[in-house]
C-alpha cells in the first residue's frame, strides 16, 4: 500500500526531531568526556536509516507516561 503524503510528511519530521536529539545528547556526553565519542555512531545507527519503532516507542512510552501519572496521581479529598 503506498505511503499517504502525511505520512511520509510525518516520517521526515520524526527522523529530523530524532536525529536533533540524538546529536545534542551526543554532544553532551562528549562535553563530559572525550572517550564516549564513538558513542556518536552507535546512538546514530541505532536511531536512524527508517528505525521508527524506536522513535514509537518513545511516542507512547511518553504518552503513556502522562497518562499514568494522572491516573495515579492521588486525589484530594
């Protein structure tokens, strides 16, 4: 079944998103110490090339999240 324009709009925006976050945490920990540069790659091959399981993953993970925290969050008498 061929991809809807939104879809493959919202693919391209997810891997972008993916991939700004992935760098500046990259970044971050090479600003801790030099030695976890060759993280770099591996965090890249394991976020990139179409790997939107992941980035689903944390999707609902996140919304879930809140979900959760809401619904267990305790109630005020």
């Amino acid at each position: 079944m061929p991809e809807l324009p939104e879809q493959t709009a919202l693919r391209a925006r997810v891997d972008r998103e993916l991939a700004r976050f992935v760098g500046a945490e990259t970044d971050a920990l090479v600003a801790v110490n030099k030695s976890l540069a060759p993280l770099r790659g591996v965090l890249r091959a394991a976020t990139g090339y179409g790997k939107r399981l992941r980035s689903a993953f944390c999707y609902w993970g996140r919304r879930d999240s809140r979900t959760a925290t809401r619904w267990y969050a305790p109630r005020h008498a």
